[in-house]
C-alpha cells in the first residue's frame, strides 16, 4: 500500500529561532502539493517530559525484542519521538549515532544529553518528516499512537530506514485496553484536559496510591488472571512509585491517543517493502504490540 501514495517532496529548511536553538528544523517543503497540513504542536509533551524522568531499564528491553541493545551496536539509530531522552540514552550508550527526533521535546532532552557526542537532536514532524537520509536501526517507541495519522508515520519510518535495515516499533493495542479507551479516554477530554499539569500530577499520584493495595493483592491470585490489566500491574509490581505515577499521568495527559488494532499492525508489517521471514508482531503485557522486522536488502 505504501507504494501508491503521491510522491511529495519535503526540504529542510532551518528557522531564525531553530538556529539559535542549534536544532536542525525540518519543515514540510511546497514543492508539490501538500497532501496533508502538519501536526500541532503540543506542550502537553514538554509538560511531561519536564515534569518526569523515566529510570526504568527493563522496559526499553522488553518492548524492543526480538531485537536486543546489540542490535544498535555500533549503528546509526534514528528515533523517532525521544521525549525526554531516556531511550536515547540507553541507545547513544552502544551506537554509533542516534538521530532523535521530537516535536515538543527535541530541545529538553538536548540539553539533557550533553555528556553524549554521539547524538544529535532533531525538532520535527513524524507525519511529514523528510531527513533526507536513511539509518540501519529506525526505533519508535511509545509514539505512532500519539500522532495525528499512524499510517502516515510508519510510511515515514520505512522510509528512512535503508535497506536491510531494521524497524522496531512499540505501539499501544487497541486489543486489552478498553478500559483506557472507553473509560479513561472520554473521562480525559471531559475533565483532565482542563486542569493545570501539577494538578494532573497530583491526581495521577492519588490513582497511583489507589492501585497499589488492588495490584498487591487480588493482581497476585493466579486464577484471577482473567481481571483486565492482570498481565500489565505484574509490571507495576516491579516498578517504583514514581515510574507508576508516570505511567498514570501519560494516560491521563496524552493529547491524542489512536489505538492500534491487530489488523493495523499486520498491515503495516505486510508491507512489502519488509523481508516477511524477518517479521515479528509480538503482544506485551495484553496492552501493546512490539512489531520489529528487516527492510528487504
Ligand atoms: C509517550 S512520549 C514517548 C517518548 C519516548 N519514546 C519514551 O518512550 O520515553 C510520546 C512522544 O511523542 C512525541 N510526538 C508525538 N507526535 C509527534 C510527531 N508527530 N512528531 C514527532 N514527535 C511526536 C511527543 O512529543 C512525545 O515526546
């Protein structure tokens, strides 16, 4: 499917305000006719990323497999959504280069990574981004549901990814979430949209408090492994209080979230631009799905 879509043309260009920032700043060229406008911005994401940091080290592990940190050894590595630069890190630490990207934190995590020279941040747009060049790892973790169109941002990360490259994505299920979706989501655009972030902060601290006598108790009973969730709280058993008040408040906060079905994610990894014998569709934790595959040499 990806083959048949309008070929567009995008250039970098660089902004006054980009420059003084020293951030490249990649825009949508006009060469041809828009096929879409671009994403807006959203400091909800800054908020976050200036109010949290994430510590936790299993995670990035676990949503990446099949592929392990070897896989970034000595590669150049382009992510795509960086946040607060916590993956970043994790990945600068074995990589050749990382290339992150994000179009409300490039600048925080930038200047949270000064002791990396191997890394360079990027402002720009997942669903319209045209760096001009390809990488051998493409990673995008926690954020092709957070974009205006999914589909559009996984055409963009293939493209940047050379040949016999490798993709790894990590994106929430539309599968085991209907709690989030059909009751946490409406409750969002209703009241948590309007309050202040530290207020945010200090309700997603008191749910927090509040899972932790159900999730250390009935969440423990094997034969209750039919309750929602049972699968995603054994992860919150292991995490810090803070991490799970991350957890809470990236729900809560999240401007836009687009669920991605098991239909969606079968799609995009038939794409035949992936050697298919390569490809993997994982579930994790019965919230996500882990899809990683090889572009075709
Ligand atoms: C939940 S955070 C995940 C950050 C990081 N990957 C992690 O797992 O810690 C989602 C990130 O996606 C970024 N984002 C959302 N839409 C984007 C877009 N169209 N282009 C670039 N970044 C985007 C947000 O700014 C935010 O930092």
């Amino acid at each position: 499917m990806f083959r048949h879509r309008r070929a567009v043309i995008y250039e970098p260009t660089e902004s006054a305000g980009q420059a003084a920032l020293g951030l490249p700043r990649f825009q949508w060229g006009e060469a041809q006719a828009m096929e879409t406008s671009r994403q807006e911005r959203h400091h909800e994401w800054r908020d976050q990323w200036e109010m949290f940091r994430d510590e936790a080290g299993f995670l990035f592990q676990d949503w990446i497999l099949p592929a392990t940190l070897d896989s970034f050894a000595n590669k150049e590595v382009l992510e795509c959504g960086c946040g607060g630069g916590h993956h970043t890190r994790i990945m600068a630490g074995v990589a050749a280069r990382v290339t992150a990207v994000d179009l409300n934190t490039a600048e925080l995590a930038r200047g949270r990574m000064t002791d990396f020279a191997n890394v360079e941040f990027v402002d720009a747009d997942l669903t319209t981004m045209e760096l001009g060049r390809q990488f051998d790892v493409v990673v995008c973790i926690g954020v092709i549901h957070h974009t205006d169109n999914p589909d559009r941002v996984f055409e963009v990360l293939l493209r940047h990814c050379r040949p016999g490259g490798l993709i790894v994505v990590w994106t929430y299920s539309a599968e085991g979430n209907a709690l989030v979706r059909f009751g946490v989501e409406p409750l969002r655009k209703l009241l948590f949209r309007r309050l202040s972030r530290s207020k945010l902060a200090g309700v997603s601290r008191v749910v927090t408090a509040m899972l932790y006598p159900v999730v250390h108790t009935v969440y423990r009973v094997p034969f209750l492994k039919f309750l929602p969730y049972f699968e995603y709280f054994a992860n919150f058993r292991r995490l810090t209080f803070e991490r799970n008040v991350l957890n809470v408040f990236d729900k809560l906060n999240a401007p836009q979230t687009h669920f991605t079905s098991l239909a969606t994610a079968r799609r995009w990894m038939s794409s035949d631009r992936l050697d298919q014998g390569s490809v993997s569709i994982r579930p994790y934790v019965g919230v996500s799905y882990s899809l990683v595959g090889r572009l075709k040499p």
